[in-house]
C-alpha cells in the first residue's frame, strides 16, 4: 500500500500564475515508489480562484488534487483547515509549500529518504525572493556551514534538547521547505492568533518539542516568490503593519513562555528575545508618535490588549533608545 506524502498549499493571491508556478514544481519533483502525492490547496477565499491557475494542468498519479475553501481568515487558518482533512488519510508525510513559492529538484526525494531513516522534522536551505540563500543569514548555519549556491550541501541530525534550543533561539526553516512526521504530531495546528507574524515559528518549536530527531540540509531545494506575503511586505519601518508585526512577535515570546516547560537557561533566553521585540516595538510606536502623534491610538491600544503589562514596559524600553529619551518619554506619557 502506497504511503501517502500530503502537501499544505494556503492560497490567497491575486495572479493565477503564481499558484500554477507552485504547483508545477510539484509535479516535476521525482517521486520515490510507492508514494502517492496528495496536494491539498485551501483557498482562503482568494480573489484569483484556485481554478483558473490550475486550469489544464495534467495533474495524474501518481499525483492527486484536493480542493477545499474558507471565509478568508489568513495563511495559519488556511494551513489548519488543510492539516485537518489529512485526519481521515493519515499520511506519514506532511510538507507545507506558500502559493508564491516553488520547490527545486530533490525535495520529496530527499524529504521521503530522511523521514524513514528516523527524523521527524526536515527542514533544506531555499533561495529567498532576492536571490540569496534563507541559511546565508542565520548565524547559526552560517557559523557551522560553508553556505551558498556552489559549496557541497551538508546534511545534519539534531536532537533532544540540542534540536529545541537552536529553534527556540530563531526560526530556523522557511515555511515551504519543512516536511514533518505527521502521524507523529497529527493534533497540531498553527495558532491563528498570532495573526501576520510568529505562527509558524510557534508551530516548529511545537514540532521539534514532540520530535525524537531533527534533520536538515544545506541543498537548496526552494525558491521563494513575489505574490502576496503580509509578513514579507511589512518589515520596513515605514509599512503599515510594521508596528503590527512588532507586537504579535513579541506575543510569540510571551506564548513560548507559557506553553513549554523551559529550563532556566531557555526562559532567559527567551525573555531576552521577548525583551528585545518590545524595544523595538516601543521604538516603531514612538517613530510614528512623533511623526504623526494622532495616528498611533490604535497601536497603543492594540499592545495593551495582547500583551501583558505593556504600558508597564514602555518606560524600560525608552530608556534603552538611543536619543531624545526626555521628549519621547513625554510624548509617550501624554499619549497613555
């Protein structure tokens, strides 16, 4: 009996390309035998139905297509309804792959070889949308790795602790490279809270934390795209959702705290992250406070309600700007 390698694509985009793009880089991956191939798309209600970007595509075993489709409600509720419909098949693989990203040669084989050899999690190197290479940033791959198009791909195994606190520390995969045992952690899900930042790195700690081995490798096998990525979009202090961003990644730290048992040293680190994201939060507010002090009601309200003891932090946070510390104290002060 085949097994089944199960694929989560969440779709929102607006050009019918972008998806067919994805798709047919599923299709020229080489499939080892006895594997069937189960694409699962839900759309999140897209204004560019899932239709016409699949429109003649000869989809046929040892590939199968499965459509499904919600009120729009983001990319974490859209891989949730895709990960719940794998209940009835139960696949033994579980990959993820963005709609605006496309898999390289090798992927599912090298997936498929390493999950039997005993890992849970898998996880490869992916070119990002400028041409570079997603570990060339990390300093943890890149203080262990040669890293880069033309060096020999490394595979390497982590486990128990060592796996948890490298992924604690940074979110190491890119969503669209990541294959896990999915019968083995068949209950989870990505939290749809954390709305436009830090589900997906909550969903790899969860992972990794059930997982008995960890494995990855530096072969580039991923390619992201430039369709629509709220996260993507957002990181520059001028975007609109930058602020946005700053708070739910600091939510990520406080739910990191309260969801796992973590060792003293884990706690510090994590607190030190946690402590990290609400400078730079306090930082985008007081930039958009200055500049437009009318406009930043909402952001205040926004932390105050996700984030524990928000206000309380604000004063700590400003002391450790740079500059104008007495005026943006001031500012912040009357804006509370």
């Amino acid at each position: 009996m085949a097994e089944i390698f199960a694929i989560v694509i969440p779709y929102y985009q607006r050009d019918p390309l972008v998806l067919r793009r994805a798709v047919r880089s599923i299709l020229a991956q080489k499939v080892p035998k006895n594997i069937e191939v189960k694409i699962v798309i839900a759309d999140d209600s897209s204004p560019c139905p899932p239709s016409e970007s699949l429109n003649n595509l000869d989809i046929k075993p040892p590939f199968v297509l499965k459509l499904l489709k919600q009120k729009n409600g983001g990319a974490a509720s859209a891989r949730n309804l895709g990960l719940a419909s794998l209940s009835e098949d139960m696949p033994k693989y579980c990959a993820f792959l963005d709609s605006d990203d496309e898999w390289l040669p090798g992927h599912i084989k090298d997936a498929v070889e390493h999950i039997d050899k005993g890992a849970d999690f898998w996880f490869t190197d992916s070119y990002d949308d400028e041409g570079r290479t997603s570990f060339s940033y990390q300093n943890y791959m890149i203080s262990r790795h040669d890293i880069g198009e033309n060096s020999q791909p490394v595979i390497r195994a982590l486990e128990g602790q060592e796996a948890f606190n490298e992924i604690l520390e940074d979110c190491l995969p890119h969503t669209s490279t990541v294959v896990f045992h999915y019968r083995k952690s068949p209950q989870l899900r990505f939290d749809t809270t954390l709305k436009i930042a830090g589900e997906d790195h909550l969903f790899w700690i969860s992972a990794i934390a059930a997982s008995s081995k960890v494995m990855y490798s530096t072969a580039l096998r991923g390619r992201r795209g430039e369709g629509v990525s709220i996260f993507r979009h957002n990181l520059n202090w001028d975007s609109p959702n930058a602020i946005d961003i700053a708070i739910y990644q600091t939510l990520l730290r406080e739910r990191i705290s309260t969801l796992f048992d973590l060792t003293a040293e884990q706690r510090s680190r994590n607190e030190e992250k946690r402590q990290k994201h609400y400078d730079r939060l306090t930082f985008l507010i007081t930039r958009k406070l200055l500049k437009k002090p009318s406009s930043v009601g909402g952001n205040l309200k926004k932390a105050n309600a996700l984030l524990k003891n928000y206000k309380r932090q604000i004063p700590g946070s400003v002391l450790r700007l740079p500059s104008h510390r007495a005026d943006i104290r001031h500012k912040l002060n009357s804006a509370l």
